[in-house]
C-alpha cells in the first residue's frame, strides 16, 4: 500500500514516520503527478491558508478533487479545513466533504491543549476503545456535519472534532504528534474499503459492458 502525505506546508514528516512505523510505505507529495500510484493520502496539519493557496498555485486543486473521486484522505487539523466544504473565510477549499468548520475555535487562551476523546469507531470486537490521546494546536471545529458524513467524536460539551464522509476522514487534533497509531490504522482500513468499492465498481461496468 502506497500511502501519500501532501507535502507543501505543515506537519507532514510526522505522518510520514508514523505510516513507516506501520510499516507502510509513505510518500511526501509536492507535485499533482505524485499522486499516480498512490493509494491515499493524508493533508497535514499546519495554516490551511497557506496549504490552500499553494495548492491553487501548484494546480493541485483539480488532481486532488479527482483523487478523491475514487481513493481515500485524511485531513487532520489543517487538512480538515481543506476537506470542508466552508470554513467561513474566503480561502481555497477542496469542499469534499459536507462539514463546516470554525477555525481557530479555541481562542487565544487555550491555543494548544491535550485531552482524552472517547472514540466509538476505535472500538474492535465490541470492547470499548481506551480513550484517544488527542492534540490540540489552534484547531478548528467541525461546525456541521451533513448528507451522509457522521460525526467520529465530539468533545465533552458536544463540540464535534472527528467526522467520516465514505472514503474521506477529517480530524480537528493532531495524531501523528502522539504515539497513539489506532487513527492510523483506521485510516488504512478506509484505504482498503475504497480499493474494493472501486475494484467492485470497475468490475460492475465491465461487466455491464459485456452484457450491452
Ligand atoms: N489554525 C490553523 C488553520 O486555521 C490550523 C492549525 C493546525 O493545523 N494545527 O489553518
């Protein structure tokens, strides 16, 4: 498995060492063509202003819209922001998924915090997941969650900062600042699930060719 972290601006290396502890093989994406071959991607935390416009620059906007269309990412912090599909400012959003988001929701007072977030999802063969050690840097919160995207987790007073749309994760915390590699592994799992509903679909066509 091929997994790609978009490597303009932010917290990228992290994601890479944490993917290669996994051992899966991680590739930093600078460039539209760096996608082809790869089976997934992960958008960084790091100023989602930034990483929107050298996007927009790159050409990297539609490449990336189209690599949605059939393979899986995970924004965290920042990436999440570029995933939504309104973040209240005016600033370059891939709006793949249908969450609003408020940046920097926070304040001043407490930019960067660290809490224990109950995490349903995590759960294997009906146990319940210890909590998720989870990182807070100026982070955004997921304002709204529609259409077919749910809600992963929220925090104590209801404030959602985890939410899955299909193949596409976003998350408002930082896990690959923490040795904690289950969202991860999560996130791999989605991979796979959007390789196999694509591989069915492709074979549902051919066949469907066939038969006309
Ligand atoms: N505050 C940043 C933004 O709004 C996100 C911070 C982060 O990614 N840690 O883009």
């Amino acid at each position: 498995m091929k997994i790609g972290v978009l490597a303009l601006q932010g917290a990228f290396i992290e994601h890479c060492q944490m993917l290669e502890r996994l051992g899966v093989q991680s590739y930093q994406v600078r460039l539209p063509q760096q996608l082809q071959g790869l089976d997934g991607l992960i958008i960084p935390g790091g100023e989602s202003t930034t990483i929107g416009k050298l996007a927009q620059d790159y050409n990297f906007i539609e490449p990336l819209r189209a690599f949605g269309a059939t393979k899986a990412i995970w924004g965290t912090c920042a990436g999440a922001i570029l995933l939504s599909k309104d973040a209240h400012r005016d600033q370059p959003l891939l709006r793949l998924m249908d969450i609003t988001i408020v940046r920097n929701a926070f304040g001043r007072q407490v930019d960067s915090f660290e809490i224990a977030l109950e995490m349903p999802c995590l759960s294997q063969n009906g146990s319940q997941a210890p909590p998720f050690h989870a990182v807070f840097i100026r982070a955004p919160i997921i304002e709204t969650v529609s259409a077919d995207a749910r809600v992963l987790a929220r925090l104590a007073d209801g404030r959602i900062v985890a939410a899955q749309q299909k193949h596409f994760l976003a998350t408002s915390f930082h896990p690959e600042l923490t040795q904690d590699d289950r969202l991860h592994r999560y996130f791999l799992r989605m991979v796979e699930d959007a390789q196999k509903t694509h591989e069915q679909r492709g074979a549902v066509l051919v066949i469907n060719k066939e038969n006309s």
